[in-house]
C-alpha cells in the first residue's frame, strides 16, 4: 500500500531530477526536443509528495513505445496513455515511488497546462503556501488513502490551473 506523505522542499530534488533527465536524453535520443521538471518537487519551497515528476517533449508520441523495454532496465514500468490520451506515463520505484514520467508530443496542451501551473506557483508565493498546507492537511487526513489524497486537491488545483493558464498566456505575449 502506498503511504501518503508530503515532505518539506528538498534541495536533492533537482539533482535528482537532472541525473534522471540525463538518463532519459541517453535512451530517447534526437526523439526528444527538451525535458521539463514540473510538478511539486519543481517549485523551490513548495511542500510536495518525494516523487520527481519529469516531463520529456518528443516529436512523435507514438514512437514512445519502442523504448519501453529500455525505460524498464533502468527501473520504470509502463503504463501506456494511463488515462490521459496521446501521453506515454512511465513510473519508477512501485509503492516506493521515486520518480514519474510524463510524456507528451511537441504541440499537446497537457504541456502548457504543466508548465504554467508550476511557473504560477513559483510566481506566487501565497498560492503556493496554500497549496502545500493544503497538501500536508490531507497527507495526514488521508495517510493510506491516496484517492482521497487527489480528490482533496482536486479543485484547488483545477482552480489555480484556470488562473496558471491566463497568466501564462499574459507574459508569454509580453
């Protein structure tokens, strides 16, 4: 079973995320086009779930697959769309989740939607304070409970997401 928790921020994460960046650029190759850290362990300060969120741009999603048995030898199990279409999710380290892998062809709004929910939070202290005390309150309302863990985030995050996006488009055309 897995265990909720959400940890204060941890400087090792962005290592940890580049050391797996580079790994995943080893096995994609010229597929990739960038590599992006995005979720809770993205935003410096911000209280999150230990788990590296990376999402790699490719040119073509449906070229993914053929590197499932590569992702496999250096830990990842694949999950196909797993819910999301046109995306390839990769996760790391079963009920000890250490990283997870998101990935999306060049053009995708899920792009976009990540980005611009982890540069808002970066942007706006206050937003990302509520988060993470949001975060913690449920971790420990819902220890073993990771269902309930996301459904309790569920509309703060489809809240700010609204705002992240007019946001981002705001200073993308400055």
């Amino acid at each position: 079973m897995r265990k909720v928790e959400v940890s204060s921020y941890n400087e090792n994460w962005i290592q940890m995320f580049t050391e797996e960046a580079e790994k995943l650029n080893l096995i994609f190759g010229n597929e990739i086009i960038d590599i992006y850290h995005i979720g809770s362990t993205s935003v410096p300060g911000l209280k999150a779930k230990p788990i590296i969120d990376i999402m790699p741009v490719v040119k073509d999603i449906n070229k993914v697959n053929k590197y499932n048995l590569e992702m496999q030898e250096i830990g990842y199990e694949p999950k196909g769309e797993y819910g999301i279409v046109n995306r390839r999710y990769f996760r790391k380290g079963g009920d000890n989740r250490s990283h997870h892998v998101h990935i999306y062809q060049i053009g995708s709004y899920e792009i976009r939607r990540h980005l611009a929910f982890r540069d808002y939070l970066k942007s706006h202290p206050d937003e990302m304070k509520n988060y993470g005390e949001l975060k913690e309150k449920l971790a420990q309302q819902f220890p073993n409970d990771i269902e309930s863990y996301i459904k309790g985030k569920d509309y703060f995050v489809k809240d700010k997401e609204l705002k992240a996006l007019e946001w981002y488009e705001e200073i993308q055309n400055k």
